[in-house]
C-alpha cells in the first residue's frame, strides 16, 4: 500500500505545516505528528522537504521517523488493531492473539492487509492490565480478548 498524495501535494502539504510551526524550538516531533494526522502517514517524499524546511539532514529526520513507533511510513488501515504485548498481557495470552491476527488476516505486527482493511499493531501498554489481554481495536478498548473474540473482530474490519 502507498500513499495516494502527489510529491507536489506532499511537499505544499508539508511546506504549509512547517511554516504553521516556525519559529517553535523543537518543531520536528509536532510537525511529524501533523503531518500524519493530514496525510495518514509520513511519506518518505517527506523526509528530504521536512529536512530542507528544518535545516536538518535526511538522515537526521529519518532518524526520527523510523524511531518513534507512532509515525507510519505507509497509511493505515480502515481499522487499526493494537495488540498489547506487556507483562501483564503477555502471561494472559497475547502471543495467541498475535497468532490468530496471523492466521485470520494473514498479518503480523507493522503490516496492514493487502486491501487496506487492516493494520495490527503491537504496543506495550494499553493501561488496561488488569483486564489482560488487552486490544484497542477502532479506537476502543477491549480487556479479556479471546482468540475468538478477536477473529470475530478481524471478520468484522474486513467486512466493513
């Protein structure tokens, strides 16, 4: 899956926000957030306009980028699914959640399906120990996830 944004509308894009944020010290996490909250991700043509605007190197803002687990190189899915894979989790079952988004949407961590339905993702806490394994699925979370429950989910997304 790629981004569907002209480099020209990538770069105005990017050129508009940055110029939103001059002046502002530490300007390149904000901005980054901006610009996957506008473009659903942050496009590698990006990368060289982030770094040019910011008098920073390529590799600096890359850096940053391919660091941060919250920055998506590509855009998500419709549906984003997010695994706990914590302590608490992980003694109540996550591996097995993780399996199940394997064998049921054919992902695993940092993919999203070939239809853009959906995208899994691992994360290590969703605040919602004490009801492990936890899921954030669609923006909502959900404690006590089952392998079932969690197809029926997965059915759900790719459905829809």
């Amino acid at each position: 899956m790629t981004t569907s944004v002209s480099e020209g509308a990538v770069a105005a894009t990017v050129g508009a926000i940055v110029a939103a944020h001059r002046g502002q010290r530490g300007a390149l996490l904000p901005i980054l957030h901006a610009v996957q909250a506008e473009l659903g991700c942050v496009p590698q043509e990006a990368v060289p306009v982030l770094a040019r605007e910011l008098n920073l190197s390529r590799a600096d803002v890359h850096g940053v980028v391919t660091f941060y687990h919250d920055f998506r190189r590509e855009p998500a899915g419709r549906t984003t699914v997010r695994i706990c894979r914590a302590e608490a989790c992980q003694a109540l079952g996550a591996d097995a959640l993780v399996d199940c988004a394997r064998e049921r949407a054919g992902i695993g961590p940092g993919e999203t399906t070939a239809d853009g339905a959906v995208t899994l993702e691992q994360v290590f806490c969703l605040g919602n120990c004490a009801l492990g394994p936890s899921i954030q699925a669609g923006g909502e979370l959900l404690g006590r996830m089952s392998p079932d429950r969690l197809r029926k989910i997965l059915d759900e997304a790719v459905s829809s």
